[in-house]
C-alpha cells in the first residue's frame, strides 16, 4: 500500500494542504471571491476535486509529499478597459 502511494501519489484531495501554501495575485488570502474559491472546492465531490488538481497540474493525484508540496496561484485575470470581464 505504502509503495503503491508513492509510485501513484495520493488519492484523497486534502484541501487543508493545499490553501496554506497557495500563492496570490491581485488578490489577497481574505478577500471575498478567494473565501468563496475554497468553499466551491470544499463542496466538490471526490472525482470533481480530482478533475479541479489535473486541470491545474495536469495529474489528478497528490504528489508523493502531498498537495503542500503544489505551488497553486490564484490570479486575478486582465480586465478591458471598460472594466468588463
């Protein structure tokens, strides 16, 4: 079992590792939109969160040292110049 983890990674998305060490760009740990963030991932099912770290990592499973070990930015993206999105 203990092999299988290391050569797979995990398989459980612990968010709890992942938020500390999160990074962010025009946006601060507390704002608003990056509380909501945590919370949308919280309330995804197993498969979702594990679609969320391929989409962001392009593996769906933990690294061998966990997800404290993902460098995961959260950026605010450009806006035009009429302030739109």
């Amino acid at each position: 079992v203990e092999l299988a983890r290391i050569v797979m990674g995990e398989v459980d998305i612990e968010l709890e590792r992942l938020q500390p060490k999160a990074k962010y760009e025009g946006f601060g740990p507390a704002d608003e939109c990056v509380l909501w963030f945590w919370d949308v991932l919280r309330e995804l099912a197993p498969a979702q969160r594990r679609a969320f770290l391929s989409f962001v990592t392009g593996s769906d499973r933990s690294p061998v040292g966990g997800l404290g070990e993902v460098q995961l930015t959260v950026q605010r993206g450009p806006s035009d110049p009429a302030g739109k999105r």
